[in-house]
C-alpha cells in the first residue's frame, strides 16, 4: 500500500500539479530527460517542459528499505538498475504500466531520513531539486545525463546558476535535536494597533503575522516546538504576550516587528536586532541579525543593540526584538510588500534560531 507520510510534499506537488497543466500524450518518450543525486543529498532532475510529477515517500518494511519514487508521464525505453553508495542502496528505473516511468530510490535500512522536512522545488519549467539527506552521510554523486543544460547565451546561464545557489540556501537549515526545544514567536501588534505604517499604506501589523508563520512552519519542520502569541488580527497587550512566553517555558523568546522612521524619511532603511542582556540573548541577536543581513542586500546593518522593550525586558528566557526593514523606506518597503521576501525574511529568522540552538545544544 502506497502511504503518503510526508503531507507537506505532498501538499507542495500539488501545487506544481495545477501550474504544469498540460499533459504529454501516452504514447510520447520518457519526460525524465537527466537526474542526478549530488554529494550533498539533493536530487535534481531534468524533464520535459511543462510536466506533471508525482512523489512518493515508502518507509522500510520486511521487503525493502525505505524508497523514494518519482512518476514521470512517458515511456521509458531501457529499464535499468543503478548501484548506489552511502546511504543509498540502488536507483531503479522502471516502467511500472504502460505509457508512464518511474525513479525509484532505495535507502540502506541504517539510512537517517526525515521525509516530514522534504520538499520538491521546481527551479524553471523543466528543472526539480529535492533534499533527500544530509551531507553527513559520504556519497558518490551518481546520475544520468546532464541536469544542467548547457544554454548558448552566456548571460541566461549565469542568471540560472544565481538562481539555483540562492534557492539551494533556502532549503539548508540546520539540524537541531528533535523535539528538545520550544520556541515562542510574537508577531508583534495586531488588531485596532496595526503597528508601523508604511510606503502605499502597507502595515506592519499584516507583514510581521504572515513572517511569524512562516517561520513556526520552518522550525516546526525542524522539530522544534513552536508557538505564536497571536495568530491573527487580535488585539494582544504587551503583558499577556510576556506571561503566555513565561509560561509555556521556551527556550527563547522572538518578537517580530518592522520598523518606521520619525517624519516618514523613505531614505531610512536597515534591519536591527535587540536583546536586553545576557549573553544568549545577545548570541540569539547576533545570530538573527546576520541572517537577516543576508537576504536583504543593500539595506543599512543598524547592529544588534541592547534596547528596554517590554517584551523582551520582561520575559525570563533568552530574549530579541526584530526589526525586519523600514516599512517607511523606499527599499525596505518595496521588498516588504512581497511574499518572497518575507519568505526569505522567514527563512534567515528561522536559521539565526535554529544556529543558536544549536550552538547551546
Ligand atoms: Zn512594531
């Protein structure tokens, strides 16, 4: 029985389902054009433009070791076997009915996997990526074909080498023990306070709501425990947002919040992160700050700065206060207004954390 373990990549394919509508005729070839697994444990793979994939994710039993496929729409014309090393005992490739091709991965029995965290990605029309496991295992990269298409004009092919490092970066958060830590995150404001008011009328109130759940989605995934003071337009005081932190007993605290300049200044932009004191919460910021740094190139680094805020004052675990841009600056605000650059604010939030937490294990 096929079982789908992992909901998120499933709920991800079906995404990519309705974008790559049209579908090849039956009698066409293969759309697997190359694949290849890289050293690191990521899988990518080649297709025709325009084609729908279907992932599934098999846990071990007594007839094999835990396996990984991919339906392709087309025939394959060779079956074949490919032998694996590291953690990977063979990639099969296969017609499992008429018409259609299948990529099968199967890991060693002692193999670490953790498919809640696997994601398909579609880089371009015809090109995936997915993470299977951690560089930590020694591999050989094996593969078929050329995933990267050699592309005449220099200048298409140097953007699409951009592209894949920077989507690569998302997808490499670190690792942290499972279920050890908790987290509380606070999307700062809400309700009758929208908080900053930006550029074209955009609030800080919408923006920090839709980064703060982003973020608990990326270290949930992470096995961390997380949990946001409000999760959605409610009215929140400062107060019960320190109790609900000092109750639960996280780990660390994370207040998120987006920055306005007195008299509205669209030349004002740049990230900070506050701490209050001691030298984790100090870390934390630092830890934050840099990664948040990272995704926002151009933007002013204004430091990590011990600051008095209430919520971060107040709360008894390891404490920061993020300022992710200036929603009254003209460059902070223009990339505010987007889902991507929040995702990626998301993204460099979720890394500072899980660094720390890492790094006091
Ligand atoms: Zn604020």
């Amino acid at each position: 029985m096929i079982k789908f373990l992992n909901n998120k990549l499933f709920r991800y394919l079906s995404v990519f389902l309705l974008l790559n509508s049209s579908i090849l005729p039956v009698k066409s070839s293969s759309a697997l054009a190359a694949w290849v697994i890289n050293t690191n444990g990521v899988l990518e793979l080649r297709t025709k433009s325009n084609t729908n994939l279907k992932a599934y994710f098999q846990k071990a039993n007594q007839i094999s070791g835990s396996r990984f496929w991919v339906d392709f729409p087309g025939e394959l014309n060779t079956p074949r076997t490919v032998k694996g090393n590291g953690p990977i005992k063979e990639i099969r490739l296969g017609k499992p009915n008429k018409g259609k091709t299948r990529l099968v991965i199967e890991f060693k029995e002692e193999t670490y996997l953790n498919p809640l965290t696997w994601r398909l990605v579609g880089l371009d029309q015809n090109r995936w990526r997915i993470k299977l496991f951690n560089p930590k295992y020694t591999f050989k990269k094996i593969g078929e074909g050329q995933v990267v298409k050699k592309i005449g004009n220099i200048k298409k092919n140097q953007k699409s080498i951009y592209k894949k490092k920077s989507d690569y970066q998302y997808l490499k958060l670190p690792d942290v023990k499972q279920n050890k830590f908790s987290v509380v995150i606070d999307p700062g404001h809400g309700g009758p306070d929208p908080g900053a008011i930006g550029i074209g009328g955009i609030r800080e109130t919408d923006v920090v709501l839709e980064v703060s759940k982003i973020v608990k989605d990326l270290l949930t995934q992470k096995g961390v425990k997380v949990k946001l003071t409000r999760k959605n337009e409610v009215d929140l005081d400062l107060p019960p947002r320190v109790s609900f932190a000092n109750n639960t007993d996280a780990d660390i605290f994370v207040s998120i919040h987006a920055n306005a300049s007195r008299g509205k200044r669209r030349d004002i932009n740049g990230l900070e992160t506050f701490y209050y004191r001691g030298w984790r919460g100090r870390l934390l910021a630092k830890k934050i700050q840099k990664q948040i740094l990272r995704v926002s190139p151009g933007s002013p680094d204004r430091g990590v700065k011990q600051g008095r805020f209430y919520v971060i004052k107040n709360t008894r675990m390891p404490a920061v206060l993020v300022e992710i841009g200036f929603l009254t600056g003209r460059l902070d605000a223009r990339r505010l207004e987007k889902t991507t650059h929040r995702k990626r604010l998301a993204y460099a939030i979720a890394k500072g954390i899980l660094e720390y937490l890492y790094r006091i294990g």
